[in-house]
C-alpha cells in the first residue's frame, strides 16, 4: 500500500504472498497510516522479502495497532520491519518468522530501526534466523513476553543504541548467542518470571560505550547462558538494584 493515506482498518483472514523467485516481494508494504492491521488465525502473509513492513522514509508509515493471531512469515527478511515509522501496540499470538533462506543470516522475526513503537505484546512465537527481535536507533516503551521469543543463530533480543522502558518476561527468551543483549541500550527495568536463556553466550549480556544506568533486575525465574548467566562488560553501566529469588547460572 503505496503513497500517504489514512486507512481505518485492515483484516486478513486469507493468504497474501510476496513473489519469492527473482523479485523478492513484500507480502504488505505500508506507507500511510492505519489505525488496524490484523492477521487473524486463518490468515498468512508469507513476503518473498519481508512478510509486513511499516516505512515511513518517504510518507508517514504509522500504525495504532498490529495484531496477529496467525502466520507473519518472510522468507528471505524479517517477519515485520518498521522503518523510521512508528507503531503504537504489537499483539502477537500467533507466529512470526523472519527466516533469510535465500540470503545471509541477517534476517529477524520483527526488526525496528530509527524508530518508535510503544508496546510490544508476545504472547505467541517470534523467531528470527538472527535475532527473534532486532531494535537500532529506536524508542520502545514496553517489551511484554509470556510466549516465545528465539533466535536460530544470534540473540533472542537484541537492542542496539535503543531506549526502552521495560522488559517483563514470563515466558522464554532463548537465543543462540545471547538472551537478551544490550549495546549502548537505555533499559530502565528488567523483570523476569520466566527464562532468559543464552545457548552459547550470556542469558543477559549488558555492554556499552557510555554512560547507563539500569534501575532494576528482577529475576525470581531462570536467567542462564552458556558463558554468564549476567555479563556486565563495561564500567560505565550501573545497577542500583538487583533482586534474585530465582535462578542465575553460569557454565564457564
């Protein structure tokens, strides 16, 4: 959907595809704005690139509510790219899939970059062939897991130069390298009931060039990685509370 428009609604309960052979289609494109956009349990939309991407580079590219209940799927990109757009609230319970099958492992199940969305719900699967969530130079308020957020070959959530509010975890974050990774990240709070989980890496790894300042970890469930459970690699990020009930487990 090209150009600047205002479109109140858009429901899919069928299938959409984005060629996949030489052209590498987007399965929806959306520039302008729209207050819904949902993808209900029968619906897929498989992109020959990316399944659902939000750009706002040439006109608006702003949506209230996404919801899936069913199959976001891109072959050879991410499920759901936001591109200097912005987004109110991410509802997924169904599956999205960012796979790269044609193309290198730079590939994630949503991936915001330069820009701002204010909560993301998981109650479903997000998976990315590298990172389950990938954010740069964006703002997020909150990131809600009670589902499964995992990554074939990176980590499960990465935030680059991003500011975010909170992350709660009720559910499992699992990635192949790290958990949840941070770098030049501003996170207030990390709360987790849950699993963070690092296969070859750090369940939390916590990294920066400047100055951070981590409210709270919370942890009354399992963070656990293959090298620290939590990694702190710089000086200059502070922690004024860490709070364990649970597990922290590292296997170096």
């Amino acid at each position: 959907m090209e150009g600047d428009y205002l479109l109140e609604s858009f429901i899919n309960s069928g299938t959409v595809t984005g060629d996949s052979g030489t052209r590498y289609l987007d399965a929806i494109s959306i520039e302008g704005t729209v207050n819904q956009f949902e993808n209900t349990s029968d619906g897929q939309l498989i992109g020959g690139d990316d399944a659902v991407r939000i750009d706002g580079s040439v006109y608006v590219g702003a949506v209230d509510t996404l919801i899936n209940d069913g199959l976001i799927r891109g072959l050879n990109d991410d499920g759901i790219q936001i591109d200097d757009a912005s987004v109110t609230s991410i509802i997924n319970r169904g599956t999205v899939e960012g796979l790269g099958e044609d193309s290198d492992e730079d590939s994630h199940g949503l991936e915001i970059d330069n820009s701002t969305v204010q909560r993301i719900n998981n109650q479903g699967i997000i998976l990315g062939n590298e990172d389950g969530i990938q954010a740069e130079d964006s703002t997020i308020n909150i990131i809600s897991n009670s589902g499964r957020i995992l990554s074939n070959i990176d980590n499960a959530i990465e935030l680059e130069d991003t500011s975010v509010t909170s992350v709660n975890n009720s559910g499992t974050i699992s990635g192949e390298d790290d958990g949840l990774n941070l770098f030049n990240a501003s996170l207030e709070t990390i709360n987790n009931s849950g699993s963070i989980l690092g296969n070859d890496g750090d369940g939390i790894d916590i990294d920066s060039d400047t100055d951070i300042l981590i409210s709270l970890i919370s942890n009354t469930g399992l963070i656990q990685g293959g090298d620290f459970g939590i990694e702190i690699g710089d000086a200059t990020t502070s922690v004024t509370e860490f709070s364990n009930t649970g597990s922290v487990i590292g296997e170096m």
